[in-house]
C-alpha cells in the first residue's frame, strides 16, 4: 500500500501549498489542476481520475478559487483532518514486455480504520478495475493490526476460484497416474514426497506479505533501543539540534565545507544514519567551529561509536534503498535477507548490538525465511530459484529446507497454471538454461558480498533429480537447476 501527493516539478520553487494540486507547464503558461477525483457511493467516477483543468497564468488566487468551487473537500482540509488509503498494483505488462508499478485507487477513510473497512476498500477497487483472484499472487502491505486483519478477512471470504480447484484436480490426477520412468525405488519416494508437498500446499489467494523496508525499519529500531546505540545517538541528535539552531554555526559551517548538519527523522531510519554520516564526513570542520564559538563537541568514545554504527548500518542503507524501488523483483528478497544475516553473523563491531539485530531480522522475516513458520509464504523463495543470477543463494545445506519449500512453490504454480493446450511433445523440447555471463555473476556476488563469502564452497549446486516424465515441470525444474 503506498499514499501518492502530486507534485509539481516546473519553473522556480513555489511556496504556496496550492502548487500540490496544480502543475505550471511554461511552454503553454498554463496550470493543470491534478486533484484526483474519487466519489464513494453514487459516484460519478467508477475509478480515479485527475480533474485535468487548465487554467491560464500561475496566479494563486485564480488556483485556490478553482479549489474552492470544484474541490471544497481540498481546499477546507488542512494538515491532518482527514485519513487516506492508496492502492498501487505491480504487473507484467506482456505488451510492453516490462514490469509496471501503477497507482489504482485512493480510498478516504472515515474513522474507525478497522479491518472491515479497509478490506471493503480493497475489495472494492479489486471489483472495480475487474481484478480477479487468481490474478493477485501477492498484496503487500505495513505491518499494522488493521490491515493484516483485512487481508485475513479477504483470504477467509471463503472464495474459490476455478483455477485453484482445476490445480488440485490436476494434481491429484497426475497422483494416479502410473510411472512408466527406470528410476530407482529411492528416486520415486523423492518425486512423491515433493509431489504431495505441493498437492498439500494452501492454494488460497490475498497471501498477504509485510513491506520489506517497513520491517526492516523496525529491526533497526530494535538496534537503537539498546541502550549503547540509543545513548550516543541522542547526544548526536542534540549536537545537531544544537548548531542548527545557530544561524552562525550554521553559516560558518557552509562557508568553510559547503556543508550543514543533517536532522533524522524518527520515521525514517536511513535519516539517522545519513545524519551520523554528515557528522562523521564534518567532523574535522565541525569542532573548529564549535571550538570558535565554545561549544562542546561530542566525547572521543562518541565518535568512534558512530564510526562503527555506520559500519554497521549501512549494508541495511543500500538493501532498503534497493527492495523499495519500483524496478525491484520479487526475486531479490530472499538473497537480500540473507546477505543481511550473513552480514550481521560476520561482524565483529558491536557483539550484544549484532545478536539483537541477527535476532530481530530472523523472527520478524521468518514468515519469508523459516518453512517452519506459521505464516511462512515460499513465493519469493520460489522467485529467487527461478531467477539464474540470484539462486545461488539457496544452493547451500543451510537452505536445504528453504529449498524444498521453494521447489515445491514452483510445481505448485506450475499445476496450477499449466495449460492443457500444450502438447507433451512442446514440453518435451524445451530445455532450461542458465543464461548468465560471468560479468553478470561478478556483479550480483558484488552486491551480495557477505552472502557470497558466507557461501564460498557451497556455490556449486548438486545435480537435480532428473527422474520422472519427459517435459514433466519435475523434470524441468531439476535440469534448470542442474545446469
């Protein structure tokens, strides 16, 4: 779920508020009014749509009068009087023949914010752009209670679509049938243990997955509630708060590096640590400042914590960065975690800090990492085995569990969508590969350094099972992951 502001990104900076519903093209000296239009009930616009006036000039007054007659509910509420709720939806566009990321519906939402109506919401805009069931793999969202108690209330609408049903038919006739392959005793118990895992998988839709920054930043808050971490980041915060309160610190500051200090944002974790990263890039000028004007700075002892917090935080810094970006596959999850704990397993900066952390990471991703786990979801397990230049990451004894859960996905997922139409013969020609160049392989161990080096020896995968059918999804999963 995200909220999306419009912006307006031409001509000099304005500070009227009323330039976030209007954008000033210059070429037609015109200023387009992008209020998002969105009645509940009887409402004239069955999706969003932007109002799209254009009036002429950038003249305030004119902007707020159209506001004011056309859209009174934008131009009465100011600051926090009223709560929305955007849906975004990520696809495939087989057109286009690349992944999308498209704002679909803001819903505004009367108080109380329980489950119930969050899910009338989702539901509602599923209905509206003609969203099936089996079209929705996964719904991502925060970690509050209301929302996860609405995606639990979707899930437990008690639908079933004809897809799923058709996937268990398929299953369990492919059970029955008899196995015509020379394998051996031991390989048939293999195929048939694997084949019940995903018979007996749960089919069922609206699979809800926590945000991966949302949590990650709850993780990192954990870090700053030890009291070590929390103590020096707050006499760094009030040394911040202390010269930028100073117009002549501030000044000098800017005159002698070209730089100010940062302030964080209790919100935004990655603020914290870009403002422990300015204070340690402005040190050197930053005492000769705070000695000019006799202010104290912060103890030896302090600054050498922030140089290891920084250390420490910042592998959390470029995978937050990485797992938020529209451009971001489902694939990179499992591999970015596990760089994340090999990380936190190999450091040696603060011993009590990376076990609260290792901890942290493991319970509250373990719905992503443990099969053993209640709420365990093996798709982007399955993901990152189907993706050639990230699937190492599960090729180790480590994640041998983890493995068969996402093997298993996949033959799921491929029952579930096989088409009938397709001949034995078609699916008897094609052939796996792994279409990585070695380039390609350096890189991706470059961005998962401490996995890569928590792997080492154990890169190389052992053959797959090659038994069973020709063209059969176990057959063709097993020789991908052979080659």
């Amino acid at each position: 779920m995200s909220v999306h502001t419009p912006t307006t990104h031409a001509g000099r900076k304005r500070e009227s508020s009323v330039w976030d519903y209007f954008k000033y093209s210059s070429i037609e000296d015109t200023s387009k009014c992008l209020v998002l239009m969105i009645r509940e009930g009887d409402n004239t616009y069955s999706r969003p749509t932007i109002c799209g006036v254009e009036l002429k000039g950038k003249n305030s007054t004119n902007l707020k009068t159209h506001l004011n007659s056309c859209h009174k509910e934008v131009f009465e509420e100011k600051g926090l009087t009223a709560s929305y709720m955007g849906i975004s939806a990520c696809f495939y566009n087989t057109s286009a023949k690349e992944a999308q990321h498209v704002f679909i519906n803001l819903h505004r939402i009367s108080h109380p914010h329980t489950g119930e109506v969050i899910a009338k919401c989702i539901e509602h805009t599923l209905t509206t752009w003609d969203i099936t069931e089996e079209k929705v793999l996964l719904i991502v969202t925060d970690n509050g209670a209301n929302i996860v108690k609405a995606i639990k209330i979707l899930a437990q609408s008690g639908k079933v679509c004809e897809a799923t049903e058709k996937a268990v038919e398929y299953a369990e006739n492919s059970e029955d049938e008899p196995d015509d392959s020379d394998a051996s005793s031991t390989d048939q118990g293999s195929d048939t243990a694997e084949e019940d895992l995903f018979q007996d998988a749960d089919l069922s839709k609206y699979t809800r997955m926590p945000c991966l920054a949302h949590t990650l930043q709850l993780t990192l808050k954990d870090a700053f509630k030890h009291p070590s971490t929390g103590n020096v980041i707050s006499r760094a915060r009030s040394l911040v708060n202390t010269v930028r309160k100073s117009s002549v610190a501030t000044e000098k500051m800017i005159s002698k590096c070209g730089k100010t200090l940062i302030k964080d944002c209790v919100t935004r974790w990655n603020s914290t640590l870009n403002m422990m990263k300015r204070l340690l890039e402005t040190k050197i000028v930053l005492n000769q400042v705070l000695d000019e004007l006799g202010i104290d700075t912060l103890l030896t002892s302090d600054w050498s914590k922030l140089e290891q917090l920084v250390k420490l935080f910042e592998p959390f810094s470029v995978h937050t960065d990485q797992l938020q970006t529209d451009s971001q596959s489902l694939s990179e999850v499992v591999p970015c975690l596990l760089n994340l704990e090999a990380h936190l397993q190999s450091s040696v900066i603060s011993k009590p800090l990376d076990q609260i952390m290792l901890k942290s990471l493991c319970e509250r991703f373990a719905c992503l990492l443990n099969p053993q786990a209640a709420d365990f979801d093996a798709t982007p397990a399955a993901a990152c085995l189907m993706d050639p230049t990230v699937a190492f990451a599960l090729f180790t004894t480590e994640m041998e569990s983890l493995m068969k859960a996402a093997r298993s996905c996949v033959l799921q997922h491929a029952a579930h969508y096989s088409s009938p139409s397709v001949s034995q013969q078609q699916k008897s020609s094609v052939n796996p590969q792994c279409p990585t160049s070695a380039s390609a392989e350096g890189t991706v161990l470059k961005r998962y350094k401490f996995l890569a080096s928590k792997v080492g020896a154990e890169l190389t995968p052992t053959s797959g099972n090659t038994t069973g059918n020709a063209g059969s999804a176990h057959t063709e999963l097993s020789t991908y992951i052979s080659n």
